[in-house]
C-alpha cells in the first residue's frame, strides 16, 4: 500500500462513518441527503484507490476506473440536494435535482462501455482513465453544480446567527478542502500531468468534520429544539394574554349579573315571590350563555394545543372561515393591544379545503401573530386582512402558483400515493376540486427584495426576540397538507402570504 492508496481508503471509509453519524443525529431530510452524499464520495474514493495500485491487472484497474467514476457522476447532484435541502429550499430540490438524477442513471447505464472510459494508461505515477464521449459530464457536473451549492452555502452563513455561522463556516472548510483534493484528478484525464499531491488533502475532510461535530455542534438538533421551545413559549404567552382577555368578559358579566339580582333583593326592589324568580331566571339564562361562551374559549384553546401533537393527519373538507373564527379569540388580545383593524373576506360560496384542521389553526395563528408583530413597527393606521377565493377567480396570485398547480393536483389526486393517507371521496367531491387561495396580508413595513427568499429558513428573523421558526413551521405544515405557501412583499407597503390549497366545490 502506497500513500495514495492509504489516503484514499482512509478518506472512504471515514467518509462514509461521519454520513452515518449524521445521520443518526439528524434523522431528517437534511441527514438522509447528507448520507447519499456520503455514499458516492466514499464509493468513488474506494473503487478509485485501486488506480493506485501498482500490482493491480490492466482488467481490475479499468473496472475500478469505471466504477468509481460512476459514483462520481452522483457526487456533484447529490451535494448539490443536500445543500439546497440545508438551506430550506426542498421546492428547488424536487425541480431540479429529480430531473438531473434521472439524467444521470441514463448516463450510468454506458458506465461500463467505451463509451465513458475506454481504457487506462500511466500518467503521473498510476494508471489513469482516458474519458469517453459520456465521461465528459462528470468534470462537466462538478465544476457547474458543487460551485453552485457552495454559493448558497455562503448566503446561508451570510444570514445565520453567530453560533449556527461558526458551524457552518467549519462545514464549508472542510468540505471545501475535501472537494480540492478531488477537483484535481480531473487534470490527468485530460492529459495534463498534474502530481496527484492533493490526495494528501483529502483525509482532512472527516477528520475535520469530526471535529465541527464534537466542538461546534455541528449538525446537532439540540439547537433547534430549543428554538422550537421557545418559539412554544412565545406562542403560550400571546394565547395567556388572549384567553385572559376573552374570559374575562363573561366572567365579569355572570359575576355583576348575579351582584345586581342580589343588591335588588337586599334593597327590596323585588317585593313580589313571582318577580324573585323571574328576575333570578334570567340572571340565570344570562349566566349559562356566558358561562358557555367561556367554555367554548377553551375549547378552541384545548384544540388548538393538540396541533402538531398527533402523528397522523386527519385529511377532510374543512371550512377556512370556521378555522379562522376559532383562531380569533387566541389572537385577539394581540389585535387589540396593537389596535390592529381585522378584516376578513369570506364569501359564502367558498369551497371547504382538503387539510387537517388543528394544522390549519396552527398555520393561520402563526401568520396573524407574525403580521401582529410586524405591524408594531408601523405608527397608525394599522391593517390585516384576510381573503379567500378560488383560484380561477384571479386573487393576485402569481404566476408561479399556477404553474404549480398540476403538482398540486397529482398531491390531492385519490390515486396518488401521496394521498393515501387522504379522505375517501367519491362522486362529485372526487371530481370537482378546485384550487382555493386565501391571503394573509398586512400594510406593514415589508420584506427586503433579497431578504424574501429567508423568510421560510429556520432560525431567520428579523425580530430581537423572534426564534426564526414560525414561518419554517408554517411552511412544513402547509406542504404537510398538500399545500403550497409563498410571499409577495413590498417595502413601506405591506406583505401578503398566498396560501394555495385543493377544495372539495
């Protein structure tokens, strides 16, 4: 065994120990697609240290050639998956990143042709692969898309917060190191005898990471967890100060209808046994209707906490204007202390949407809330409204959701297999669905033009005492229901959230 060759195996195997672990600590989308990655870097590495081999046959050199470098064609794509899924961008990675797997299994298939390696030869000290019509993608994929990645990769640290840039800044040295060391066994293909030094770099990489992960936290959840347990207590302290702004009113008005029957007997205005009991009737009848309107806030609270709680989605039509009537009460403290006008635009003939409905109580409380705080920074005059519609009927939509909207379909469609978990319906409610919009807007100070894009990443907030997980929690529940979410804001104007949802008409 030469350097080479111990580098090589050594970046393989330790490549592929520091995915696993991830992914044992991230058991998420962000972990899964790191573990991918993981697995072609380490397959190429492997396969490839055997053209380093001295004693290896001319057959054996030319199959690993092959091989590894059909790993390699994965390697770019999958890097770039797992960055646009770290940054938050899932939308990107289902657009794009799908389509180019697809086209790179099409290539993988010539992986043992002439077509991609014809044959190896020496150069620079090992035999290495002269390349194919088809081999050119793959120096063609890595100096396009693992550039790419790295740019969003560097707008993410641009934007983090301090702890979460010292750990991603860690993560970009070290894979950057990991790539360089890589990059250069491109040259020798192409003829250029480039010494292969840079290998050497290569076992830095996990060994690095390793070190990001035990002394930064790296890809640790621990963070965002307790994001999300303060971001539950923000969200405890609106609803306390909402439900004690709601129950106070009935409870004020059984306790002075029962003082005033009371004074009135004490100071004999009520001389007559028949007027006594009237009068004591309807203190009561007045009574049981505030006393059950106190009942019914707390019902809407107790429904509200179970959001989120149960694993399972309860999928049916559900009325848009009665979730909104029960998220009311929880926010309209909040609407008041502010002196925020509300209005909603409801119209009757609305279709009900297919969702869960605690989900969408949860979604709608955190978009109001969200506008209520940014509202704050504005003087007077202070707005949020609220619309539903269909979506043929125009509610300023944009473009982007219409082009969307046959992804949306295929989501709610009986027969797909994202949908199994949906309602049964048959007969006219499985034919006539229709796309429903609704609008959460606000005359607020707006989003910066380049600071919308962030607004759905965990842990970007603009607020002192925000968490940065309320939209990222909206926007999970909301693709959770088969839905769509997107911002339009303009700055000293306002912003607007467009909900796109499937609805049983």
């Amino acid at each position: 065994m030469n350097p080479y060759n111990f580098c090589l195996l050594c970046f393989g195997f330790c490549t592929i120990f520091i995915g696993v672990l991830i992914f044992l600590k991230r058991n998420d989308q962000v972990g899964k697609s790191y573990l991918v990655f993981s697995l072609f870097c380490s397959g190429w590495a492997l396969a490839i240290a055997i053209n380093f081999n001295e004693n290896a046959s001319n057959n054996l050199v030319l199959f690993s050639a092959r091989l590894g470098n059909i790993f390699s064609l994965f390697i770019p794509v999958s890097w770039y998956c797992f960055i646009l899924t770290l940054v938050g961008r899932q939308d990107a990675v289902k657009q794009r990143v799908k389509k180019s797997y697809r086209f790179i299994f099409i290539a993988a298939l010539f992986g043992f042709t002439p077509w991609f390696i014809p044959r190896t030869e020496w150069i620079v000290g090992f035999r290495c692969m002269k390349p194919g019509p088809i081999y050119h993608l793959s120096p063609l994929l890595f100096f396009s898309l693992v550039p790419l990645a790295f740019i969003e990769l560097f707008k993410k640290i641009r934007t983090a917060e301090k702890q979460e840039q010292k750990q991603l800044i860690g993560f970009a040295i070290a894979t950057g190191v990991g790539f360089l060391g890589g990059a250069l066994t491109y040259f020798p293909v192409y003829g250029i005898p480039l010494p292969q030094y840079g290998l050497f770099l290569m076992p830095i990489y996990p060994f690095t990471m390793a070190y990001f992960m035990i002394k930064r936290g790296l890809f640790d959840v621990e963070e965002l967890a307790q994001a999300a347990h303060r971001d539950k207590l923000m969200a405890i302290g609106v609803l306390a100060a909402s439900i004690n702004h709601e129950i106070r009113s009935p409870l004020f008005l059984i306790k002075g209808s029962a003082e005033n029957c009371l004074e009135k007997q004490k100071e004999g205005l009520l001389s007559e046994p028949s007027e006594v009991i009237q009068k004591g009737n309807e203190a009561l009848q007045k009574n049981i209707e505030q006393a059950n309107r106190a009942l019914d806030i707390i019902k809407r609270l107790s429904s509200f906490a179970k959001a989120g709680v149960e694993s399972k989605l309860k999928i049916e039509p559900v009325s848009v204007a009665e979730v909104i009537e029960n998220v009311l009460p929880l926010v309209r403290h909040e609407l008041t202390v502010n002196q925020i006008c509300f209005h909603k635009e409801m119209p009757e003939n609305t279709p009900k949407v297919l969702a869960d409905a605690l989900c969408l109580e949860e979604i709608f409380f955190n978009l109001i809330v969200n506008a209520c705080q940014a509202l704050k920074e504005k003087p007077d005059n202070r707005e949020i409204r609220i619309a539903a519609k269909t979506g043929d009927s125009g509610l300023g939509t944009s473009p982007s959701f219409f082009s969307d909207l046959r992804i949306l379909r295929q989501r709610t469609d009986p027969s797909s297999e994202l949908w199994r978990t949906g309602p049964s319906l048959s007969g006219r409610q499985a034919k006539e669905r229709v796309p429903v919009i609704v609008t959460i807007q606000d005359n607020g100070p707006g989003i910066p033009e380049d600071k919308i894009d962030e607004v759905f990443r965990p842990f970007y907030t603009t607020k002192a005492e925000g968490t940065g997980l309320g939209l990222y929690v909206v926007k999970q529940l909301i693709e959770k229901n088969r839905g769509h979410i997107e911002v339009q804001s303009v700055l000293n104007i306002g912003t607007k959230f467009i909900l796109s949802m499937l609805g049983v008409s």
